[in-house]
C-alpha cells in the first residue's frame, strides 16, 4: 500500500515528508505510509466550518438519519475487503466483526432512532412548553441545534472502524461536520472506511475530512463552537483538554481513556455454579478479545476470598487453550497486539506491575503460523494482588494488553470499595444469581463507573458481554476515564448541539417550533382534516365539533360495556366526601366520545390510531352536560416504513374536550398514522383516455428504444397477464429474493429506467399487432377496463407475475400503478 491520502477542503492531499512507516502486526511487512506533514489545518478547519456546516446543518434529523443508514449499507456491501486489511492490524475474525460490523451496526441504530424519534427539521425542540404568564400569552420552550463550528475525532488504534463511526454516529446525526484523526498505527484500516464513506456520495461536501499521521498544531486552530472527542490515555487527555485554545475558547471536550476495570464474582457463584463458568469465560475473553487491547476489558478481578483457589486454577486452564497466531487460521482465537511500539508500552507496565504483585501466570502457547520476532504476539498474563487495600499498583498501573490482576475480597463493602479503587472506570461487572448481593454492590460502586453490567444464567444466552459498549447505553465513565459521555441513544446527541430557550407568544412559538402552542390561532377549514395527506396537513389545522349531550343512559351503558363499575360511575350514596356532586362520565368515554365526535367517517388518508400521549381530565362530566371538541394538528413526525406498509407519516392531534361553559374538561395528544400522497397513477381508464391525447406517433421517448405505439401494446399485454388472459410459465426472480421484490412495491419508489426487460429476446422489441397508434389506444383502453372490473368481481385472486411472483390484487393494482407511471412518464404524459 502507498502513502495514505488525507482528504482535507475536498481533496485527496499526500504529505511531503517521509512520513510514518506502519506495519503489519502478525509479519512485521511494511503496509502504508501515514504523513501529514504540508497540510494547512486552519484552512481544513474552516472548511468544515463553513461549507460543512451550511450543508450538513441544513438538513433534517430525517434526512441525516437516512445518510447514516445509507452509508452503512454501502460499506457493508464491502466488508470483505476491510476484513482483509484488519487482519494486518492483528485482528481475529471475531476481533474484526466487532469493530468493522460493529461500527455499522452503530449507523443504524442511530439511523433506526432518528426516524423513529426525532423531527423532521434540522432542529430538536427539548422538553415541554411553559406558560409564562397568568394568562398564557406569554409562553417559553427550549430548541436544540447543531453546535456552530467543527468536531475533531482523535480516535485510539484498537478499534480503527468502530472508533470513528461510533462518533460519526452522533455528530453527523447532530449536523455538525468532522475532521477524523485515527491513531497512526492503524490508520490504514480507517482510510479503506473513510475512502468509500467519500467515493460513495452521501455525504454533502465538508461534511466529513481526515488526516492520517502527526496533529501537528491542529487543536491549537480550535475555535470557539468546535468540539474534540478524544480517546486514548487519560495523561494525553489531560494534556489536550488544557492547551489555551481550547480551555480559553470553551472548546467542548470529550474525552474517554483507559480505565482499570473490574469484574466481580458473586459470593454466591461457587464452583459448579452456572456463574462460576460464566465468569471464568468472561474473563479469559476480555483477557484475549483484541489481544486485551480494548478500554473496557477487565483489569482487576474481584473473587471472594475463599474462592480464590478455584478461581486462579479455572482461569490458567481455560488460558491454557486460546490459540494465538495468525489471525488468518481458523484455529486462532487471539492475534497480535497492533504493533511492536504497543508491545513494548505493554511489557513495561508489566515489569511495573511485577514490582508490587506476582505474576501466577505466564502463558507460554506456541503461535499458530506465525512468529514472535516478526509479529507483536503476547501471550496472556495473569497476577496476583493478595494485599488488594495496601499493594496500590493494580489499581494505579494499566498493562494495555492481555493482561489482568486477581485479587480477594471479603464482603460486599470490600468488594464495592475495591471496584472504586479504579478511580473511574468506564464498566463494572457482577456475576451473581443472588439478587441482594447485585443490588447492594451495584448502586455503592455506581459512581465511579459509567456502566455496570450484570451477568447471570438468565441473561447468559442474549448477553453482549462485559466489554461492549451498545449505541443505545452510555459509553464513558467518571475519574479516570475521562468524565465523558459518548453514544446512550439520543443523549449522545447533546454534545454536539446548543441549548437555547425561546419565549414568546403562541403564535410565535408555533411558528419557530413548528409545534402548535395551546393558544396559537387555529386554522378551520371546510375540509376535515382527517381528508388530508401526510404532507398537505398543516401544524394549527383545526376542526371545531358538533356538541353531544351526555346521559345517564351513556354512563350506565359504558360502564356494562367496559366492566368499569367503579362506584363514582354508579352509586351517588358513596360520594359523600368525594370531589364528584353527582354520578360522573367515565373518562374513558368522554375520550372516546370526543374521537365520536372528531372522526371522519369517510375513508381517507388516515390509516390508522397510532397512539395516546399526555391525556388528563380536568373536571367531571355529568349526565346533562354537553361537550365539544377542539381537535388541531399540533405536530407531524416523519416515518420509515418497511415492507408492506403504506409510506405514511405520523401526525400528533391536540384533543381539547371543553363542556357548555367552554371548561376544558379533557386534553389528550392522540397519534395518527397518515398516508402519503403515491407519487404514482391511479388505474383508471377514463384517467387514461384523457392523458392518451396528448400521445401521438411523433411523441418521442425521454429514455429507452420504444416508440408510442411499442409502449402502449406493452402496457396491454401487463395488463392481459394480470387479469390472467395471458399467462406467465415462471417467475424469473430467485425464490430468496422475492419478498423484498414483492415489498418493493408498497414504497415510492420509481421503477428504474435501464431495468432489463426478461421478457424481450436479445433486448429486441417484440413486433406490433396494431395498424397504427390509434387502434393501440383503443385495446390499451379496454385492457385497463377489463382490469378494474375482473378485480371489483374477484377481489381475492392471484396470478402469477413474471418478475414479481404470485400477487394478489392489491399487490398487482400496486405493480400497475408503477409501471402504468413508469411509462407515461417515458413519454411525457405525467
């Protein structure tokens, strides 16, 4: 491999130095080349900051959501190629799927909770609305939006995929553009990511840049809006987090290290126990997984003291057994450590450590097609802190490598206390069926670790492990390791985004947040809101209803209906004492006689209830009093759809149940699933004979070899085929691909125009049946005919399609609207 490009102010730029040599960690061969020496930081800088960010802030939480997803599935069509190349950094397979597959894996959840969680804008509206005023004209919210300024990644060399896109993750979601600063020694690996990330297109320019080799004076150009995440060593940390220009210009600073973690077994967990084996297996992987060279693995081992024994002799033996070499053998378990500088860093926090302790176990395994003068091999070393409150060093010292300390405890106080000896640490865990000893060491040890993870037989089979950090839960840790806090679902936004309150009227509100404000100006229209699509709804549609006087009759009935006798609904001798006059409405009925009264009872766009958020009741409903409702559209929310669902949004009502005084009795927030308009024609021959004027034989084609008339007896044979007039001896699409075939044909979009037709031979068009255009028009016109009424006749028939397999009818009606679409388009005639 040649010196590695940076991509810096949208340009693959090499250094003018020598550079780094960087190595093969299993053969010692030379791999790449890293130099940044030549390179204008300030000028990459400010790329990021202005043409970056314009276009990357710009966009919605959706549309970045749907970049990360995009992104993801691209690399993953690649993935081979990364395998090959992570090998190199002494990588096993199941140590590359954890970074390479991993880091992807992070895109997509993060992808997965924008669309699902987050607005359609490209800011965050944080928290509920407050009235600021007696009488409401005066009300305050909080908006969320992407910090202003650039985000540099300086990430660690153990996870070169996953380090980057972990980070990635949110601030690309945040719409704040990155600079990624992988660690040199496996950089090579993070430039075959990032190089399709870019050749890929997704991204908007500026978005995202990268430099592999030395920082040079790149964080002395930070300004104030830009953010560094950092990971690595907390002393590099430190050193970092305090130069001038980023303490002076409030840089936001994140920083996740290394920390001494710890794993603890349970008092409970004797020899023989599921747990015992559990934790054994747990150790010896956070020992060996990476070579140990992860963040999260266990440093310290916390064994009851009278377990010590039986602890040491199970964990040498199943140490004994891992098979280290070559990553490339199928009988490897553990590789090489990235290099023979980490080798040399690990063995002198070794000999550190056999100052204090005593080295139990050296392993002594022969390598697997490899050797230990060209390779950075270690074998796996275990201690012993037999004094763990006096003998400080294994809680001081980290050996960034495959190795750990053992050491006793008496109680769960002992236990608790030696687990925060860590001084922070980024994961504790407990390996216990006894759920009072968990409990009472879980909380006293929760402060000094930024996550704790519990290990037993129930969770055994489904458990991620010890040392993996999950998109959705925090990664980071108080002390030592950094302070910091880095993914945890959609908190690991707040970092890169800025925080300011609005206030204002209701109106004005509404308009900024595009949240309808209890008492912002409704809209009334004639048209039931109910009767619009997904996107002609407007925030403030409103819809005033016709009143409904409640009965006695109505309570009565409710209550035999629902089984809800409770006796304010039916004993008026048991309210003495009680805030109810009289016998009172359920407030389940007054909700749904509110829906009673709101609903539109003609089929439209709305598909579906979708939800009931924040309902409260604020005063009784008695027989004799009459309700009405407010009903407006407070928020629309954005929505993925997969499979066979009709793409749709999701559109939040405010229901505002008032009574003949015009008291607020009731307010709910109820959720809608609403259709989107289909970008495609509706089959409709009458439709069709109006467009088909405008087709003549001089019309010409936008793409393709067909002309008017080949296009029209085309679309009448689709036609015949559907109704079963003509029949399909097979489906040409693979039996494995045909449901995400048959899927496609719920989303919206457009066939494409250079699909290969599997029914033309040699790619010739078949020979016309018709005189002229004319006559083509005509039997067009009754196929489409004959297909709306063979489908109003026999609504449950199938037939078998050449591409698509069986369908049913709503599947060929949605076949035809494509194609139908697909070709009029072809044609200008839409």
């Amino acid at each position: 491999m040649d010196k590695l490009k940076n991509y810096i102010y949208g340009e693959w730029i090499e250094g003018n130095s020598d550079g780094t040599k960087l190595y093969n960690s299993v053969t010692g061969e030379h791999v790449a080349t890293a130099d940044t020496s030549g390179l204008d930081f300030a000028q990459a800088l400010d790329f990021g900051r202005t043409l970056g960010y314009k276009n990357l802030a710009s966009k919605t939480f959706y549309d970045r959501g749907q970049m990360l997803k995009d992104i993801a599935l691209y690399l993953l069509e690649r993935k081979k190629k990364y395998y090959e190349i992570s090998y190199k950094t002494g990588a096993t397979h199941a140590d590359s799927w954890v970074d390479i597959e991993g880091g992807f894996g992070t895109f997509f959840t993060y992808s997965g909770l924008a669309k699902r969680m987050l607005p359609n804008t490209p800011f965050w509206v944080d928290g509920d609305t407050q009235k600021l005023s007696a009488n409401g004209t005066l009300l305050g919210t909080h908006i969320l939006t992407p910090s202003e300024g650039i985000s540099v990644q300086i990430n660690a060399y153990n996870f070169p995929v996953w380090g980057m896109l972990e980070k990635l993750s949110t601030s690309l979601l945040s719409g704040v553009p990155s600079l990624v600063k992988p660690a040199t020694p496996t950089s090579y690996l993070t430039h075959a990511v990032f190089q399709d990330i870019i050749e890929s297109g997704i991204l908007p320019e500026g978005a995202l840049q990268l430099i592999c080799g030395s920082a040079g004076n790149l964080l002395e150009n930070m300004q104030s809006g830009d953010s560094v995440l950092f990971t690595g060593s907390a002393s590099t940390g430190k050193k970092l987090k305090s130069m001038p220009s980023i303490s002076e210009n409030a840089v936001r600073f994140n920083m996740e290290a290394d920390s001494l973690n710890c794993s603890i077994l349970g008092l409970d967990a004797k020899p023989g126990t599921p747990e015992f084996d559990l934790f054994i297996k747990e150790v010896r992987n956070e020992m060996t997984t990476k070579s140990g060279q992860k963040c999260t693995a266990i440093r310290r081992i916390i064994v009851p003291e009278n377990l010590m024994g039986d602890v040491q002799s199970a964990l040498i033996k199943s140490l004994d057994q891992v098979k280290i070499g070559n990553p490339l053998s199928r009988e490897t378990r553990m590789g090489a450590l990235a290099g023979k500088d980490q080798y040399s860093e690990v063995l002198e926090k070794i000999n550190i450590l056999k100052s204090e302790t005593e080295l139990i176990y050296d392993g002594k395994q022969e390598l697997v097609d490899a050797d230990y003068e060209n390779g950075a091999f270690m074998t796996p070393k275990l201690f012993l802190n037999d004094a763990p409150f006096s003998k400080n060093i294994s809680h001081d010292v980290e050996a960034f490598g495959p190795v750990s300390t053992l050491m006793p405890y008496k109680d769960i106080e002992e236990a608790a206390a030696l687990a925060k000896r860590g001084k922070g640490s980024l994961v504790g865990s407990i390996i216990s069926h006894d759920e009072k000893f968990v409990a009472e060491t879980a909380w006293k040890m929760a402060t000094s670790h930024g996550r704790i993870f519990v290990l037993n037989r129930n969770n055994a089979k489904e458990s991620t492990g010890h040392g993996s950090p999950l998109p959705t839960m925090m990664h980071g840790g108080p002390g030592r390791a950094g302070g910091g806090e880095e993914m945890g679902g959609l908190n690991g936004l707040h970092f890169f985004l800025q925080k300011t309150a609005i206030q204002g009227s209701p109106d004005v509100l509404t308009a900024i947040t595009k949240i309808y404000q209890v008492g912002a100006e409704k809209k009334f229209a004639d048209l039931h809101p109910f009767q619009k699509y997904f996107e002609d709804v407007e925030v403030g549609d409103s819809l005033e209803t016709a009143g409904r006087t409640v009965t006695d009759a109505d309570i009565v009935n409710f209550g035999n209906v629902s089984w809800d006798h409770f006796y304010a609904h039916t004993d008026e001798t048991s309210l003495t004492g009680t805030i109810f006059d009289q016998k009172v409405a359920h407030g389940y009925f007054i909700l749904s006689a509110a829906a009673g009264l709101f609903v539109s009872g003609k089929k439209g766009p709305v598909i579906a209830n979708y939800g009931l958020e924040n309902c409260n009741f604020f005063k009784p409903v008695y027989a004799g009093d009459t309700i009405t409702v407010y009903l407006t559209a407070k928020e629309k929310v954005n929505k993925g759809v997969k499979g066979r669902n009709v793409p749709s949004g999701v559109v939040k009502w405010l229901v505002e149940v008032v009574n003949q005084r015009e008291e607020v009795v009731c307010v709910a927030t109820i959720l809608t699933l609403v259709a989107k308009k289909s970008p495609f024609i509706k089959i409709n021959f009458k439709d069709f004979e109006k467009k088909l004027r405008n087709l003549t034989k001089d019309s010409v084609a936008k793409w393709g070899t067909m002309q008017a008339q080949d296009m029209l007896e085309h679309l009448e044979t689709t036609f015949k085929y559907s109704i079963g007039e003509l029949k399909a001896d097979q489906c040409v699409t693979a039996e494995e691909h045909l449901e995400l075939y048959q899927d496609s044909l719920y989303n919206f979009r457009k066939m494409p125009k250079d699909f290969p037709a599997p029914f033309l031979e040699n790619g010739k068009l078949p020979e016309l049946k018709y005189k002229n255009l004319e006559e083509a028009k005509m039997h067009f016109i009754e196929a489409v005919k004959k297909f709306q009424i063979y489908y109003r006749e026999n609504p449950k028939t199938e037939h078998l399609h050449l591409i698509f397999g069986l369908l049913n009818k709503e599947m060929m009606e949605l076949f035809q609207q494509k194609h139908v679409t697909h070709h009029f388009e072809q044609f200008g005639l839409v």
